[in-house]
C-alpha cells in the first residue's frame, strides 16, 4: 500500500533464524506499524501510527495482541511518541517505555501506567519508587 509520503509499513513479521520462515504477527490496515522493543517476557511492543490513534501494541503471538495505550493520532501536538532506540528497557520483569509524554511501567497486567511526568529514555537498570 503507498500513501502519500510513500510506503506504509503495515506488518510485523517474525523470522525464524533456524529455518528462514517468515510469520506475519500483526497487521495493521493503513496504520505504520513501528517495533519499539521487546518485554522482559520476550514479546514485541509495536507503537501503530495513525492520523486519528497511536496504540502501542503487546504482541504475544501471530495475530494475538492487546492494545496497551491509545491516544490522539499523529496529526495531533499531544501525540505520543517514543525516544529513540533505548525508548523500551526489560529489567527485573519489569517493562520500562519512556516517551515524550512521560516514563511508563508496563504492569504484569499489561497496563501502561506513568511514573513520572520527564521526557527520558530509560537505561540501565531502572527500579519503580516506593509508593
């Protein structure tokens, strides 16, 4: 599909290095579909970029995914967006996303939840405060 700006990237594979098979995971219609990371469980975060909605989305396996944030879409000035390559950080069990909105914790429920209102890409080790 090609939309104005050029192609849409509208599909997250998976490659199987052992065998060279390719598994679509997720597909998103006329949505850029971006991987940002991976949990500490393994599996891919993918950010869906569309003018109405940015969703990050918890990919689990082919086809089954659960959309852990929504809101306004790129064409919006509070859309969300992630920082970079070291936006997702797995420690601990815990899942780490920092974008421009704030630093969030994916819970073990698989919640995004904001833990403090910074721009920052979360490095290292990272620990939830007390609280």
């Amino acid at each position: 599909m090609v939309e104005q700006g050029g192609p849409i990237l509208d599909q997250v594979v998976r490659l199987d290095l052992a065998t060279g098979v390719l598994t679509p995971w997720l597909t998103g219609s006329g949505q850029d579909l971006v991987p940002i990371g991976s949990t500490a469980g393994g599996d891919p975060l993918v950010i869906s970029l569309g003018d109405q909605a940015v969703k990050i989305w918890l990919v689990t396996a082919p086809n089954q995914s659960a959309s852990d944030y929504s809101g306004p879409g790129r064409s919006s000035s509070s859309a969300l967006s992630w920082n970079g390559f070291n936006a997702v950080i797995a420690d601990s069990g815990v899942t780490w996303l920092g974008t421009n909105q704030g630093l969030f914790e994916l819970t073990a429920k698989s919640e995004m939840v904001k833990v403090a209102n910074v721009t920052a890409s979360p490095a290292g080790r990272c620990t939830a405060s007390p609280g």
